[in-house]
C-alpha cells in the first residue's frame, strides 16, 4: 500500500540568478495536517507563476524509488522536498500513473471528510535551468539532459477535492482514467525524446 512520506512547502524564496532573480523550489517538510486547497498545499508558493503553479500544476508529487535512485545516483541525501517536490511518495511510482488517473490521499479511517485530498494527475513535471542550479550548478553539469533521460521525473496534480493531509497518510488510486490514457512517463518522453 503506497503512503505519504511528507508534505512540503517552500521554506524561503533563494536568490536565483535567472530571469525571476529568486526560487521557490526550496521545499521543506511541514508538521501535521496540512490544507491543501485549488491552487495546492497552503503557505507554498511558485516564484515564476509562468511556467509553474495554476490549478493544472497546484501540487507536485515525486516517488522515494525516485528519490533512491537519485542519492545513489548522486552520492548524497535527498530530503522530502529536494526536487521542489511538494509530496514525497513511498510505493507508487507517480511515473506510472496515467493522465487524468485520480489519487485519494488522507487518513481514511478518520471521521468526516476533511481529512481526505482527491488529486488529478495532469502532467509531468518539466526539468528547467532553475532545478538544475538547485541541484548543484557547475557540479552537476547537464543535469537537465541526465535528470530528462531517466524520466523520473514526478507528476503535477490538480485538487479535486480540498482537504488535509499528513504525512504516513495512505495514498491509493481512487479512479482511473479512460482507456489508453498515456502515462506521465508517456507523455513526457513523447515530448522530450527521453
């Protein structure tokens, strides 16, 4: 059974020597239920509102199998909220998922519905320059192109149903999409060649 290792949100606005002049993909793991509402997990912010956030990209989802690979891959730790992330999933691979597939994340035990996010796979998530300075700049050189060829690349979300959210909640795949909807990893390789 898949589950919510963490909820994360943006701890500081960086400094970010692109066109913005500062980053949100600093994510830091929040206590407790969280509200999650139409434009994703409250108190996150996206710096450069033209190529992120919005209703189709409100919640970013990556996959710990992901996140293993990557500190192999790396050398280092990769804490819940690294890749800007603001879910770290355990025991589904968000890449496998398929467009339009809808997950019910909460503590489905707990009385009332409030304890329960539905989530609307939309899209994968897109590398840019601004993540690859993040993960380590003149280190990590072509990270885009590294990070784009393994296409593990995690899956924006939209909120169909407001809620909250913890971490060790349960994650599960509450709905299906229709009938050879492609895969977030589809998707992206489709367009990105990966």
């Amino acid at each position: 059974m898949a589950q919510l290792l963490a909820v994360c949100a943006v701890a500081q606005l960086r400094r970010d020597p692109g066109a913005v002049g500062v980053t949100a993909i600093d994510k830091r793991t929040l206590e407790g239920p969280v509200k999650v509402g139409r434009y994703g997990v409250y108190g996150d912010v996206q710096a450069d509102r033209k190529h992120h956030g919005g209703l189709d990209q409100a919640v970013y989802a990556y996959s710990q199998v992901d996140a293993d690979h990557w500190a192999e891959e790396l050398g280092r730790q990769l804490p819940p909220g690294f890749f800007g992330e603001n879910l770290r999933i355990d025991g589904l691979d968000v890449n496998d998922l398929h467009i339009g597939d809808t997950l019910r994340i909460g503590d489905l035990t707990a009385a009332g519905s409030s304890r329960v996010v539905e989530l609307v796979v939309t899209a994968p998530r897109v590398p840019c320059q601004t993540f690859a300075r993040w993960v380590g700049g003149d280190d990590e050189r072509g990270w885009v192109k590294r990070f784009s060829a393994a296409a593990r690349v995690g899956a924006y979300l939209r909120v169909a149903k407001n809620g909250k959210i913890a971490a060790g909640d349960i994650v599960e795949v509450l709905e299906t999409a229709d009938e050879g909807a492609p895969t977030v990893r589809q998707v992206f390789s489709g367009d990105h060649g990966g």
